[in-house]
C-alpha cells in the first residue's frame, strides 16, 4: 500500500510503499482510509516537537480520521500515539476509539475538523462545565481552532463570546460566526482594551500562552469587578510560546483556576465518549468547515506549503 511516511524529523514525509499492517487485537479493524487531516497536532508528530514524541524512525503520520470498516461503517477514527498513523491508504484502529457516522457524511469537512474543533469541545464539556449565560474569551480566536472555539462556545450556551486575535480579516469574520466583540492584539493598547472587554468572563480559553498569556492575565486580574468571582483559564496551545512568568499576585488576588485540557489531562475514554456528539455537530453543519482536500500522493510538496487562513488540508489516499 501506499502511505506519507516520515524518515527523518527535519523532512517533510515522502509518498512511498510500505507493507500494509495486520489487525491483530481483540478490538482491532483494518480500515480504508478515506481522508485525514493535516493538523498541527500531526505537523509536531512528524517534526518531533510535540509533548508526546518519541524519537522511533520511521513513522507513518496522522492521528485521526474517516475510514470505512471491512463491513461497509463510515467512521471517524482517533489512533494513539504509534508509528502507525492515518496518512495511508489503510491503517489499524481500535473499534473503541471510534464512532460510526452516517453514510452520507462529508468525510474531508468530517476528517478536517473533528481535530480543531475537538480541543474546545472537550474543554468545554469536560475540564470545566459551561454553564449557561456565562461569559467566555477565546485568546487565539484567529486560527482555526480558536475560530471553531468562538462558535463551540455559543453552541454550548455561552452568552457573550469575545474574539481575541492578531489576523484583521479573519477577526472581522468572527461576528458572523458568534463572537460579540473582537479584539485585535495587534494594536498598542491591546491588553488594556482587553482588560476592560472581559473584565468580567468567566472562562478563558487560551491557544496563544507565552507573552500575550501574561499580558492578558494582567490585565483581567487588575480589571476585574469581582475578584472572587472564578476565572476558569483553561490553556489548550502554545503557539506563542511554552513558559510563562505568572506573579503569585495574580493567584491571590483574584479566584484565577489555571488548568490545561489536552492528552494526559483528559481520559482517552472522556475523549472518546464526546466524539459522537462532536461529529454529529459537524455533521448537522453547525460549524464553519473550510476543508481543502488533496491526493496523499502530494503530501511531500503540500506539508509545508502556505494555506489561506482557516483552511484545513486533507489528505484522501
């Protein structure tokens, strides 16, 4: 069969064959893969870069999907962390890690974005519980997991949903997909108009971490009304960095709770058990999909080449 396959973590992987794997677990199905999207998640995998890596050479990359089972199933696949991953025309899943999709789903839109949309979804539904009416900042609005966050929040019962982000064009899309007020961290006085805006959210949803992170904190500690009121931070990425400096001020001054929601925070069951409701969601076509499905066969000059802002690749092998 043919597969991307990484042999080296400063290459983008090559379109080779390889031996097509066998199913051997009790829980096991080999599936026909059908599309897998290229996230960053999977980019850091290749790369070597992500909490998880190992350094086991060579590896097939993709950590989800949409294949077809031997019976005929569409599913939505999520595979651990092997050298085994979905950018191939098959591949092993485990049945458990997996939730059957109607037939007529849109397997590109399916595979591009049950990833992106899947960190704030589980935050939301299982780190923290939103509740309904409460306020919440998406910092990092502007990529395509923060874009999904703004309308996952609202969908889930927020009532007020504030956009923070660096990209102009794509923060002036946000109204139209839920956000309330869209704030852009580019200009000077970012974090002051920032402070002022979400004084008073109750969740934080951050992608960014690192300098904006401790601006950010800064400012909604120092304008809150109610300090004793809790403000739930729940760090998903680190796009802007991997440490912050965080003042014990900040931590005794206001009822700030800061947690991370990622592998290892959540259960791979608590995972699982939120994908059918996820896809079904996505399905139903309540949440903004930009997919840009591709042949595996170009995989190498497509890695890292440039894609307009909120467009997800998908390979279909």
């Amino acid at each position: 069969m043919h597969a991307a396959v990484v042999r080296c973590f400063d290459r983008p992987p090559r379109y080779e064959t390889v031996e097509t794997p066998e199913a051997g677990g009790e829980h096991e199905l080999l599936v026909d893969v059908l599309a897998a999207g290229l996230h960053p998640r999977v980019r850091s995998t290749a790369d070597g870069s992500h909490y998880t890596s190992g350094d086991e050479l060579p590896l097939i990359p993709g950590i989800d999907g949409v294949g077809c089972t031997p019976d005929g199933d569409l599913v939505y696949f999520v595979l651990p962390d092997s050298t085994l991953g979905a950018m191939a025309e098959r591949t092993v899943i485990d049945r458990r890690r997996s939730v059957v999709l109607p037939a007529d789903s849109d397997v590109a839109a399916t595979a591009a974005a049950m990833n992106p949309a899947m960190s704030s979804w589980i935050a939301l539904r299982t780190r923290i519980a939103i509740g309904p009416g409460q306020r919440v900042l998406v910092l990092g609005a502007t990529g395509n997991a923060g874009q999904m966050a703004v309308e996952i929040a609202k969908r889930l019962g927020a009532s007020h949903v504030i956009a923070a982000g660096r990209n102009a064009e794509r923060l002036a899309a946000l109204g139209d997909l839920g956000a309330d007020v869209t704030i852009s961290l580019a200009r000077e006085d970012a974090y002051d108009v920032l402070g002022e805006a979400a004084a008073d959210v109750d969740i934080v949803i951050d992608y960014l971490w690192g300098t904006p992170a401790e601006h950010a904190i800064r400012a909604l500690v120092t304008h809150r009304h109610d300090r004793s009121r809790p403000l739930d931070w729940v760090q998903i990425g680190s796009v802007a960095g991997p440490d912050i400096t965080l003042p014990s001020a900040a931590l005794r001054a206001a009822n700030l709770r800061i947690m991370g929601s990622g592998q290892g925070s959540v259960t791979t069951a608590a995972i699982v058990a939120e994908l059918p409701a996820l896809a079904a969601e996505i399905t139903a076509g309540t949440l903004t999909v930009d997919a840009a499905p591709l042949p595996l066969s170009q995989v190498e000059t497509a890695w890292n080449a440039p894609t307009e802002p909120g467009r997800r690749i998908v390979f279909a092998p």
